[in-house]
C-alpha cells in the first residue's frame, strides 16, 4: 500500500507529459502575463466543481460571496467575475475544462475541485500555464509537494485529517478497526495514513481491503464482515459508492458502526437509502452552529437568502473567493503569481469556516475536524 501513496506523483507527471504534447504553456503564461498586466478593472476567476451531481452549498456560497465582494468594493477597484463548469465527475470533462481555464489569458484564479484526481490531473496544467489554482476540496497529502507556486489549499491535507481521524476515532473507544478504501488518489491516501495514525494510538486493523469504484461489487466484502470481530468500519472513498455500501451493509445485517469519508450529499442520501444512512458516522471540515462572529455572520446572511443553513462546501466556496479578494485589495494586482504570494505569506485570516494560515507549500496550517452522527436523517455533532 506505500506504493500507492506515490500515486499523485505518478499522476502529476504523466499529467504535464500529456498536457504538453498539446500546446506550449509557456506560450500560454506568457499570454497571460501581458494581458492581466493591461488596465482592466474586472478579475475572471474559474469554478470547477461537481454542482449537478452532489447538489450541495457550493453554489449559493460562491454566488452569495461574489455580490458582497462587488457590491462592497471588498476587491478595491476591481470587480469579480466567475466562469462556473460542472465536471458531473466526467473525465473527459474535466480535461476539458482545465484546457479552457488555461487557455482564457484573462482568467487569474481557478476554485475547485472536489476529488483528488482531476484535482491532481489540473494542478499540473495550471502551474505550467500560471494561473493561481486554489483547492477548496481534494485533500491528497502528495499534491503540495513538488515545490508548485500556484496552489494552495483552503482545506486539509489528508495527512492531517487522518491523524485527527484517529485520534477521534479511538477516544470513543474504537480499538479495532476495519479500512475499506477506494484505489484512487483520494481513498487510498487517506487510508494510509489514517491506518498510520492508528499505529500511533495502539489501535489495530482487523481487515483490509481495496477496491475499483468500476468493479466495485460489494457482497462477498459484506459478509466476510460479519464474520470479523469489529469495534468500527473505516470506509475510505466518497458518495455516492459509500451509499451503496451502506445499502448492502444493512441488507445483510451488518451492524459494525461505519464512519465515511462522504459528505452529506442528498446523492449519498439517495444511494444508501434512510434506513442504511441513519447510524452512518462522517466527518466534516464545518459547524454552522460555531459560535464565531464570522461564521455567526455568515450563517445569519446565507439563512436570510436561502433559507436554509448552509453546508462545508458553502462555507469552504464563500471564505475562497474573500481570500482570493483579500489578496486583490492587497496588491492591486490579477496577475496571478501576486494572488498566490499574497494568499500564503499572508496574515491569518478569519472566515466563516475558521482560521487560514498557510504553510510555504500552500498548505492550510490547521483545522479542527467534525465528527457527525446521522440521526433522524441528518446529521448531529458527536465531536
């Protein structure tokens, strides 16, 4: 399994051996320079995210940040406008997208993305092109690791999720654990190092397993699981195939408690079904019910316009574009290098979603992590 770990460098290689056989992005950076050095007084700022599929907060989020940023000059003279791209998790329309972004000269940040591989795949294009890539959702521990100028992360990296994973996990008494994961960049990183984590506090591992999310067939690993003396089940991948294997789970009357790496997405709802999803454990990066006046505010304005309280990836999409217009006001610049620097050499700075403090790789310093509870269908803070 420590060969896998250096998937994302495999990844980010073959990614800019590809890229490159299509274009000069030297070329294309050049271009870019020139054009945002030119008077203008709008920031082109590009979202990837997979908006139809999880149908989450990101939306409201970024839109509700972008009409205080404009309407309160919160950006000094400029102005931000959005190009928003729904990947629907689609490969090819992920490549797609990374290829426009990078080929807009105008653009001077991208937000995104939501899993670890395309996130992997794009990182290589947008630092080639140089074009600010800030990370609101992948969390792979490899990706800020290659000295890249043009990433940071607003979330944490998975080495430092799982460290707290563990430490959550086994302070509630679970001492033999089952990890199950997912062979991609995403599921297998954070397995890793939550079973490292585990190492650490004496807790054991009772049963390992991998798995395709194209050949994902879960019904022997299910009954095999019953036969296995268990405190938990540790299941390392995203919604919605974390949703079908609660669903079969439960079908056949395994009762091991499961903690996720979902979200609570109404596609990971609709794959588990209710039955199966009331019990299941996740984790969270956000407590809209945190008392800090930033995330009171924030909390207070998005209820006001959408009626209802607002998610991780609302908060994680509103406090990405403000930094972005922090480092705007900053250096009354769009050139994208600017942005970057200004973003993680600068102050700390306190949003919604807690405090960020960037390490010089771009890495987010430190977070507290949520550990939820579905009950009665939603879910309810454990830790």
């Amino acid at each position: 399994m420590k060969k896998k770990l250096f998937w994302g460098v495999a990844a980010i290689l073959l990614a800019l051996l590809f890229y490159t056989q299509h274009g000069s992005y030297e070329d294309k950076w050049k271009r870019r320079f020139k054009v945002l050095n030119e008077p203008s007084d709008e920031v082109l700022i590009g979202v990837c995210w997979p908006f139809s599929v999880n149908r989450d907060g990101m939306a409201d989020g970024i839109h509700l940040a972008l009409d205080e940023i404009n309407s309160r000059r919160l950006a000094g003279r400029y102005t931000f406008r959005l190009i928003e791209r729904d990947d629907e998790f689609d490969s090819k329309k992920q490549k797609s997208i990374a290829r426009e972004f990078a080929d807009r000269a105008d653009m001077s940040a991208v937000l995104g993305y939501y899993d670890d591989g395309p996130a992997i795949r794009a990182s290589s294009i947008y630092e080639s092109s140089r074009l600010l890539h800030l990370m609101i959702g992948a969390n792979n521990t490899d990706m800020t690791s290659h000295g890249f100028n043009y990433i940071n992360r607003t979330i944490l990296s998975s080495d430092r999720i799982a460290l707290k994973l563990a430490k959550l996990t086994t302070d509630l008494g679970y001492r033999k654990i089952v990890v199950l994961w997912e062979e991609d960049a995403y599921g297998e990183d954070l397995a890793y190092q939550y079973q490292a984590g585990l190492d650490q506090l004496n807790a054991q591992v009772v049963y390992q397993w991998s798995f395709s999310r194209k050949h994902a067939d879960f019904r022997l690993l299910v009954n095999d699981l019953k036969m296995v003396d268990a405190d938990m089940i540790f299941f390392s991948a995203l919604e919605p195939i974390a949703g079908d294997f609660l669903r079969m789970a439960r079908k056949v009357g395994l009762k091991t408690p499961v903690l996720g790496a979902f979200s609570n997405t109404p596609e990971m709802r609709e794959h588990a079904g209710p039955t199966a999803y009331e019990g299941a454990m996740m984790f969270d990066f956000y407590n809209p019910h945190s008392p800090s006046p930033e995330n009171q505010l924030f909390v207070n304005k998005f209820v006001a316009r959408y009626g209802r309280y607002p998610d991780a990836w609302a908060a994680q999409g509103y406090d990405a574009l403000n930094l972005i217009a922090r480092a705007v006001r900053f250096t009354g610049s769009r050139n994208p290098l600017d942005l970057s620097y200004a973003i993680r050499y600068g102050d700390a700075f306190n949003g919604a979603n807690g405090r960020y403090k960037f390490d010089r790789a771009g890495n987010l310093e430190d977070k507290p992590i949520y550990l939820y509870r579905i009950q009665n269908g939603v879910p309810v803070l454990i830790e």
